[in-house]
C-alpha cells in the first residue's frame, strides 16, 4: 500500500496522526499527515466536480450574475451523466449548462428537484465520466475532518476543508419545510460552493453543500449524503418525491394550561386551522378553520413542522386519524391524505 492509500484509508484523516503524536513527533509531521489526507481526498472527488450555470425567469443559483442567471456545484453520482446538486441552484431554469473538471461544457436536462430538502438531479450526456462514491453519513462523528469542493462566486474547483461542527441541526427549505439531521461545518462556503460534495478523508461524499448563515462565519450546513442518495433514487424513478398533503393553511398556536391537563396532551401547542382547500382531504374530513390539530394517528403535533414530518408517502390513500380540538372539546377525524400537487412542493 502507498503513502496515500494509507492515509485515504483512515476514517477520520490522517492515519499518522495519532502515532504521530504518540511518538512526539514534530508538528511538521503531523500537519504533513492532515495535508496529505486533504490532498488525496480533493485529488479522488474533484473529477466529479461540477460547476452550473443556470438562466431562466425563476433561475436561483449561488453567485447570482444578473436577473435569471445564476450558478453553483454538483457533482457526478453515476458514470453515466446524472449530478447531484441543490433544489435552488436550478429550480425554474429553462437552461442548465455544466462545466466539467477537463474543460468540457454540455448542456444538461433536469430530471428531478425536490425543494423540501434543497436536492435536484440532473443529467449530461457525455462520454469518459468520473463518479463520486458516497460514504456513510450517518458514521460521521464531530470533529471528525472533512473538504468542501466547489465554485465560489466562479472559482472553479475550490477546496476548503474543516471539521464536522455538529449533526443532527435543522434547517429551513426554501419550501418552508424543515430539513433535519442536517450537517453543520466550519469548511468554508460561499456563494456558488451550493450543491458541490462534502467529503470524508477517503473523498466519499457524506453531504451535499446546502447554506451558510450570513454574516456568520464558520457556520455552514451540508444535506446528509444518505439522505441525497434517497432522495435521488426518488427523483430518478419518479421525478419528483412523493408526500402527502391534509389541504389546510395552519399556523401554530399555544394551548391553554387546562385544555393539556385535561385531555393529557404531551405537548403545549398544535397547529391551528387557518384554511381549508376546496375539496382537499381536510374539506372531505369536515376539517374547518378554528380545528386544533394535536396529533396525528400516535404522533403528537406540537407544531406544523411536526405535522409535515408526519405527512410521509405511506400515508397517501391511507385512513389516518387526527385528533383535534374543537370548541373545547376533544375529537378523532379520519382522513385520508392525498398525493401532495407538485406545485405544494
């Protein structure tokens, strides 16, 4: 095995880090070893690295250069063309062109976003492709090292590297709805890093970069990549993510004391009808504005972001119970949630 087989294949880069220290070797050995893990990680993925623009009406992107042009990172997943990128980089663009790592530029179709967790796949066809392999996200501990690649603000092919800062955050979609489990990281981003790999020190993906908080530095946040993957799988195979959907406009309101102590709710808050969708499943549940919705089948709902996690694909066509509060008093409505319209997404 070489030198940089040996220092890839350490979960946590950097393979002579620990003897190093050990045998009190110099800081220049050890810094050697972390430099090594960063290079042989970026040499592995960047092939796969990819830099989009988009034009279009709707067209967001990162490193916006002019009304309906935008651009941003993604990376090839499969050998055969298909790219991994953010819901917003190329949601509502009429023109999506790629740039590859050797120069090459293609146009590329979409086959599918899905704006609830910020991930859209598309596709090129050209032929000599390098893929990324994905890693384990749900192995990654805090700490642990990792290299962002991508194009800030059109730097083609920008490595930074940092650590895992913290698992399990949660983060807001474009959609409004919540992304959870989501990976937070001092690597540095910039606008047009969105959609670009997150990578382990082997150079398997293990997130795709999301957002940044601005003026905050050192706070970014990555989709985990076994979430990407699920989500690509759907939107290959169906060019969309399936959900289901009840039909209202809520908002999430505080229960009174009394009202949780007497029906023994675990929670101190539910999500308040505030409309209903004409012949949606609520209308056809006798669901109407003023209803607290509380829990939905065994699940409490504490808020309406409980009840969009709750509002999986099993449910659609299922009869699902609701309880609710209603005039002071408890109910249980059954309700069949339907497939969610695309244009909900």
């Amino acid at each position: 095995m070489d030198e940089h087989s040996k220092v890839i294949g350490d979960p946590v880069g950097g393979g002579d880090t620990p003897s190093a220290v050990a045998a009190g070797e110099p800081d220049s050995a050890i810094l050697d070893a972390y430099s090594k893990a960063v290079i042989a990680a970026a040499e592995r993925v960047s092939p796969a690295v990819v830099k989009i623009d988009v034009r279009g009406p709707r067209a967001g992107g990162s490193g916006r250069r002019g009304r309906g042009m935008g651009s941003g990172s993604g990376f090839l997943f499969t050998p055969d063309g298909l790219i991994l990128t953010n819901s917003h980089v190329v949601h509502g663009a009429t023109r999506i062109d790629v740039a590859l790592s050797d120069g090459r530029e293609v146009d590329a179709t979409l086959v599918g976003d899905d704006p609830p967790t910020d991930l859209a796949v598309i596709r090129i066809g050209a032929p000599g492709l390098a893929a990324a392999a994905f890693g384990d996200s749900a192995a990654l501990r805090p700490g642990q090292l990792v290299i962002a690649i991508g194009n800030p603000y059109g730097f083609q092919y920008t490595v930074t590297a940092g650590v895992v800062s913290a698992l399990g955050r949660s983060l807001r979609s474009a959609s409004g709805r919540i992304i959870d489990n989501v990976i937070q990281t001092d690597a540095a981003l910039n606008p047009g890093n969105s959609g670009g790999p997150l990578v382990d020190s082997r150079g398997r993906v293990v997130g795709v970069n999301s957002a940044v908080i601005v003026p905050a530095q050192g706070i970014c946040f990555a989709i985990p990549g076994n979430t990407a993957r699920e989500v690509a799988a759907g939107l290959i195979r169906d060019g969309h993510i399936a959900r289901s959907y009840l039909g209202i406009g809520g908002q999430t309101v505080r229960l009174g004391r009394r009202t949780v102590h007497d029906f023994q709710l675990t929670a101190a808050s539910g999500v308040l009808v505030t409309a209903v969708e004409p012949s949606s499943p609520a209308e056809q549940a006798g669901l109407g504005s003023g209803d607290v919705i509380v829990a939905i089948e065994d699940l409490p709902v504490a808020d309406v972001d409980d009840l969009h996690r709750a509002l999986t694909a099993e449910r659609i066509g299922t009869a699902t119970r609701l309880a609710i509060i209603r005039r002071g008093a408890k109910r249980t409505v059954p309700v069949v949630p339907a497939a969610m319209p695309r244009e909900h997404s």
